[in-house]
C-alpha cells in the first residue's frame, strides 16, 4: 500500500512538471466588453501588478488584456471556455450578466457553472437614485404613480437591468425598460434629460454621477448603507431583506478544468495585485473601493449563490 | 488659483522636455496610425494604454493629446490619395480630395486639408474652451429625439452631397443599413442575418467594411484600369509650392473654413453621429453656399470640397471632449479609451472635473493645440513627397497599398475573417463603382443606421408611442427645420435645373 502510495506521489510528481514551472508564456488576461468601461479600467489596473509578482517569483512575462467585446459578454466567455485550461488564458466575468442562461436555462454557448474560479475582485451593491429636479423624492412616490415606471437602461442582460426588474417585481411595481442605452453613465444622465424616472447605479458609480448633488438618493440595496446616503433606505427597511442581497459580483475565472496548482498561483498574483497599496489608493480616488480577494472556494460559492439567487427569479428575463 | 495662472503653469508643464518628448512622440504615432487604412486613433490610444500606466498623469495625457490631435490630420490623407477615408468624418474628403489626386493636385489638397485641419482644430478648442461652463446645459438638451433627427439629416446630407446620384447615393446607404442590421439586438438579444457564424455576433465591423469598400475596391479598380491614380497632371509640378498653395486656400475661402468649424464644433460635441454627420453638413452647406455656376465643379475636384469638411472633422476633436470630461460619456471608440485613460490615472470624469481636475484639464487642451499645429506642419511639409504616390504605376502601388490594408483588417482584433470581411466587401465596392453608384453613403449608413434605430426606439419610448415628442423640444424643432431645409433646396435645385434644360433643349 506504501509502495503504492509512494509511486503514486512519484507519478503526480512526474505528471505535473509544467505546473510547477507556471507561467510558462504571457498570459491573456480577456475583458469581455470594449476598452474603457470598469471591468476594462479594473483589468488593466491589475495588469501591471500581477506582472509584478510573477516577476518576483523569476516569471519574466506579460499579462496581456485582450478586449472582447459581443453579444453582451457571451463571445468573450465562450472563447475561454474553449481556450487550453493551463492557466495561460483567463478572464473577468460579470455576474450575473454572465450568468443570463445559466439563470434563464437557455444555451449561451458557454457552462458559467464549468468554470474554474480564481478569484472575487469586487463587488458592487445598488443604488436607487432620481434626478433632484424632478417629482420623485421619496420611493413611496415611484410606487404610487399611477402608471408603469420608464427606466433607461442599456439592455435585458445588463445587470442593472435585472436588478430592477427584481426589485420593482418584489414590490409589485409595473417597469417599462427604455433600452439602448451604452453605459450606466449614460442612462444616468437620460435620467436628469428626463428620459425616464430612476436609474440603478452600483455604488461607486452612484457616488461619481452624484458628486454635483443631481440626484435623489432613495435606496442602497446592502445590509450596510454607505454613510455617504444618510437619508436612503435598504431592502431590510422596507421589508424585502432579500433585495439587500442583488449585487454585481466580478469575478476571474479560467477555463474548465484547470488545476488547483495553476488556479492558486493566479489567485496569489491576483490577491497581490489587489491589495497592492497603489491599487487600493486609485480605487479610493475612482470610487472603485469594492476590490476583495476571496480564495478559489469561496469565490466558486459566492457565484454559484449569486446565481441560484438570481435564478429565483428567472421569469423576469425570459 | 485665478485661471490665467492655471493656464501658465498648464504651459510650462507642457514645456518641460519629457513633455514635449511624449507629445512629439503621440503626434509621430497619431500621424503614423491615421494614415494606414484600418489603423486609426482607437488602435494606436488602445496600444498606448500599459506604457501609459507608469507615467503621471499629465504626460500620459499629453501623449494620448498628441495621438487624438494628429489621426484626423493623416486621415484626410488616404482620404486624398487613395479614396479610402481613414475615419467615417473623413469620408467626405474623398468626394472632391480624390478627384483633385486624379488631376495632379494631391499636393495642393493635402496642403489645403493640412491647414484646414490645423485651423480648424484650433477653432474647436477655442469652442470647448467657451464652452466649460454650459457644457452640462448642452449635454442635458440632447436626447433621443434629437440624435432620432440627426441621423435623418445625415443621410439626407450625405446623399445631397452626391448631386444628381441622389437616388443612387440612397441605394447605396439603405445597402449600408443592411449591413448595420447583422449582428446582436440590444433590445431582444437575438442575433440577426448571423447565418450561425460566431464572427457576426456583433455585426460587421466598420474598420474592415470601410477598408473593403473603399480602399480594396478602389484598387480592384487601379488594377483593372492600369496606369496610376493621377491621369493628368506632372509630377514635376507636385512640390511643396503646390501644398503651400493649398496652404493659403482656407484663409482665401476663409467664410467655408469657420463654417466647417462652426459646425463641426456643434454638431461634433454629440456623441455617436457627430463628427461623421458634421463633416457631411458642412459639405453639403459649402455646395448650397457657391454660386450656382461653381456648383458643378463640386465632385470634380473643387478644394471647398476639402476644406469645408476637413476644417469640421478636425474642430469635432474640440466638441467631442465636452460630453466626455462633463458627463464621461464617449462621443467615440477613441474617447472611450481615452476615458478609460483618465480613470486610470485617478482622475474622476463628470460635473466636477472641470473644478477638482481643472490643471490637467488646461494642459489637455494645450497640448491638443499644439499637437494639431505641430500634425498639420508634419504633414504639410511632407505632403509633397505622400502625393506623388499618385503617379506610381498600379503594379507597383496596388499590391503595395493592398498589404497594408489587409494588414490593417486584421491587425486590429487579429482576427482573420476581418480580412475575408474586407475581401468582400472590396468586391461589392467594385461592382457600386461599375454601375456608377457613389459609395459615399455607406461608411455614413453604417455608422448612423445603429444610432437611427436606438433613438427611434428610445424616442416612443418616452414619447409613449407618440412622435409628437419631436415637437416637444426646441432643439429637435430647429434640426427637423433643417432637415426640412435640406430637402426643400434639393426639391428646388431639381425642379431649377429642370427647367434650365428644358428651355436649353427649346
């Protein structure tokens, strides 16, 4: 059994040469939308220190971003699906908009459910905001209009999106979605144009688009509200805690399949680029203070939840 | 700080030798990239990106200044020789650029577009500069309804522009607004006319659409034809008296210079359609403003043809910053990128940047002169020596210009259906060409018929289903009179030229 045992050892020991040397290239570091945006700015602010690390540990290569932009993420994360799980190609999921066929039982080309998580990055809790000139002060008035709610939003599979339609379905309030729109900038400012009536920033967002005072700061979906919104109310003060939990998690992931020695070298380059000082200091200044480093297990866990949450309400977005 | 003596120290950080280096070094790359079909500002402000990390802030901005400032100025180039518009906005350059290159008069149209450019560059800033503080109000009276409009008045400019092929020019863009139609929906997320291939998700894409139909069909063309582009002229004659000549011509037509600008600084702060439909506007107002008899020349080669449009795209440059530093939101791929530049060195684009931020800002717009100054003397000074390619024989330039552009169609997502794209798309550019159909209105299609759709989904959205909010709001009153105005000028040209030849026949 000993013997056994020992060339087993030996034959896992021989099997994973390649491993030990990892990385062995440069490694493409996919963002799944186009140059600009906040996965792209957060990517590529890591970027750098991830280089950083492996430097250190004697690895003399690049993380290259590769943006890939279409059909709302999805071409992006069927590319790393079938890229080669040796750790080389990795990527930056959004969820839940990644997670749109998992959560609606539709083919999306990919298995959100297959991939090999690394690492949690950040998370981002929504804000609830009207335009301060306008009629709208408190979320008694949104829900006592007497028509549907017109809400800006960029598309059906934007997280924002799917956050409204949970939170206006929870309290039976009627939503008419204006599409098209191409960020969460820009529907936050149809907003004060007088487009429609509210719009759902996460919270960093919130906190720039709300630095002049244009806005009417109702709700913060998070069991904690920012000390920033005084005066807003969260699912638990309205008596749906469960909103309190609707978030956009972002999180890196690698092919299915890939081992646990490679994921957990990513996760140590990831965790050092993340809580590297200068990246904390630029996510204070920006307002992206939500980075995090959760281990492989745990970021697996965080999105499956989010997921299955989200699934609850999968009539929302068929 | 009063704002004079932000503007000084603004200069002397601009002075100091790594910051001239840096934005020398963006005008050599934005000069580079604008004149390769298919490598445009977006590419080379996307490559600059991870150099750009370790830099502060002020050079990093005053390198991506240099590039943003100097792509427009190389793009009327192509535009010129070969036909090929480096970007949308310099797609109506090619209508009187080219004919001008066929003639022997590169020289003189770069030299006029050059100038323009510069000229026109410096009258964009001076705009955003005014601009600072209302560009909230300006941002905040656009919506739906009005980008719904413009997009009309777009296409209606776009294919005025071309004349007595009106109706031709429409074919070609309702071809364009096909095109645009291929890929994934924003509304229903279903994936359009794919035909199960995962390249067209995200429908064609522009760069190696407009590679195909302009510079791969045009040297089908060449080849097929023999020869080289210019037919008369002597290559003697193309030095640089002839681009200092075309120099002096926007402040002799200096009235279509500040025009274009003028233009091109209002319309060009919206984001999307600006900078193309600018460009077209300014054209389209440049033919109505001749007199009559001149009229005719316009499409043959007339350099107002260069000058109205190229002073418009340049001033855009200016407008377009306004919707991009007030509200962070992009007017372009280009100032996406640059946005994300911005965020990546801690600066916060929105209401407040003009007050937190304001130093960096000023030396933005410092360089961005200067690197438009320092584009068009580059580019004036060697225009000379980029016009004769006109008289290279077509065995020689055709494979030559064929390589770059493939180059560029698949240097840009390293993708090699991109260049199968161009391949075909070259194709069907030489059989429009054929038939006599002007390809002008299909770079204009592609880039608006997307804009076209959403706003007019937006606006009975919000109108619930009533177009009647297009009379709500004064802005969209004033761009439906002017689409109105557009067609009534068409309607009396067409009916004047009539009769012209009806009494001529009698």
């Amino acid at each position: 059994m000993r013997l056994f045992a020992a060339m087993l050892a030996l034959g896992v020991a021989f099997a994973t040469p390649a491993q030990a040397s990892f990385p062995e290239k440069n490694i493409e570091f996919v963002i799944p939308y186009g140059p600009g945006g906040g996965f792209d700015t957060l990517t590529r602010k890591m970027i750098p220190f991830m280089e950083e690390y492996f430097a250190k540990k004697g690895a003399d290569i690049s993380v290259v971003p590769v943006n890939m932009p279409g059909a709302g993420g999805a071409k992006a994360a069927t590319y790393t699906t079938r890229a080669k799980p040796d750790g080389h190609t990795i990527q930056i999921f959004n969820i839940p908009g990644h997670g749109v066929s998992y959560i609606t039982g539709s083919d999306g080309g990919f298995d959100i459910t297959r991939m090999t998580w690394i690492t949690q990055v950040g998370v981002d809790t929504y804000v609830l905001m009207t335009s301060a000139s306008g009629p709208f002060k408190t979320l008694d008035n949104l829900i006592n209009v007497n028509r549907d709610l017109k809400i800006p939003e960029i598309g059906p599979s934007a997280t924002s999106s799917m956050a409204n339609s949970i939170v206006w379905s929870t309290l039976n309030k009627g939503a008419d979605f204006i599409y098209g729109y191409k960020s969460s900038q820009e529907y936050a400012t149809a907003v004060l144009r007088g487009d429609g009536d509210l719009t759902m920033a996460v919270l960093g967002s919130a906190k720039r688009y709300n630095k002049a005072g244009d806005y009417n700061v109702i709700a913060h979906f998070s069991e904690q509200i920012d000390p920033e919104f005084p005066g807003a109310l969260n699912g638990a003060a309205i008596g749906h805690p469960d909103l309190d939990a609707v978030n956009l998690l972002r999180v890196v992931a690698g092919p299915p399949g890939m081992s646990p020695e490679i994921t957990n070298e990513l996760h140590a380059a990831l965790k050092y680029a993340v809580e590297h000082p200068e990246l904390q200091k630029w996510a204070v200044e920006t307002q992206n203070n939500a980075v995090s480093s959760a281990t492989p297990a745990a970021a697996d866990a965080t999105v499956m939840r989010a997921l299955n949450l989200y699934k609850q309400f999968s009539h929302l977005f068929k | 700080m009063d704002t004079l003596a932000i503007i000084a120290t603004a200069w002397s950080d601009l002075l100091q030798p790594w910051s001239m280096f840096y934005l020398i070094l963006g005008v050599v790359i934005g000069l580079v990239f604008g004149v390769l079909p298919g490598l445009g500002g977006t590419t080379a402000l996307a490559l600059l990106i991870p150099f750009s990390i370790g830099m502060t802030a002020s050079d990093a901005i005053i390198l991506m200044a240099g590039v943003m400032a100097s792509t427009p100025t190389s793009g009327a180039v192509t535009a010129i020789l070969l036909n090929t518009p480096g970007t949308a906005p310099n797609a109506a350059t090619t209508l009187d650029g080219y004919p001008l290159a066929k003639q022997g008069k590169a020289g003189l149209a770069i030299g006029a577009a050059s100038m323009a450019s510069g000229v026109g560059g410096i009258l964009g800033i001076i705009f955003l500069i005014a601009m600072i503080p209302i560009t909230r109000e300006i941002v905040l009276m656009f919506g739906p309804p009005e980008f719904f409009l413009l997009t009309i008045l777009g296409l209606i400019s776009v294919s005025l522009s071309t004349g007595a092929k009106f109706l031709k020019s429409l074919v070609v863009g309702a071809f364009g607004v096909i095109v645009s139609c291929v890929g994934y929906h924003f509304v229903t997320g279903e994936i359009r006319f794919s035909g199960g291939l995962d390249y067209l998700w995200d429908g064609f894409k522009l760069v190696p659409a407009m590679i195909g139909f302009f510079a791969v069909s045009e040297m089908i063309n060449l080849w097929a034809k023999g020869g080289s582009i210019s037919e008369g002229g002597d290559m003697a004659k193309v030095n640089l008296k002839q681009v200092l000549q075309g120099c002096w011509l926007p402040f002799k037509h200096w009235s279509v210079t500040l025009r274009g600008s003028a233009i091109g600084t209002g319309v060009g702060a919206l984001p999307g359609v600006g900078g193309t439909v600018a460009a077209f506007m300014a054209y389209t107002l440049a033919v109505a403003s001749a007199k009559p008899a001149d009229r005719e020349s316009f499409g043959q080669g007339n350099i107002i043809g260069v000058i109205a449009p190229e002073a418009s795209n340049n001033a855009k440059e200016g407008g377009a910053l306004v919707p991009t530093l007030a509200f962070g939101i992009p007017g372009s791929a280009e100032m996406a990128v640059f946005l994300s530049v911005l965020v990546l060195h801690g600066m916060v684009p929105g209401p407040t940047i003009m007050t937190e931020s304001i130093d960096i800002i000023w030396i933005l717009i410092l360089a961005t002169v200067v690197s438009g100054i320092l584009a068009s003397a580059i580019t004036i000074l060697t225009a000379s020596s980029m016009a004769k390619l006109t008289f290279v024989d077509s065995k020689t330039l055709v494979p030559v210009v064929l390589a770059f552009a493939l180059i560029g169609s698949y240097s840009l997502n390293n993708e090699f259906l991109d260049v199968v794209a161009a391949l075909g798309f070259g194709v069907i550019g030489f059989i429009f060409m054929r038939l006599g159909f002007p390809r002008i209105s299909f770079p204009l299609a592609l880039v608006l018929a997307p804009i076209m759709e959403t706003s007019y989904y937006q606006t009975m959205k919000i109108g619930d289903g009533s177009l009647g909010i297009l009379f709500d709001r004064t802005p969209s009153i004033v761009i439906f009179a002017c689409i109105i105005g557009c067609l009534l000028y068409f309607l009396k040209g067409f009916v004047f030229d009539r009769n012209v030849a009806s009494s001529a026949n009698a």
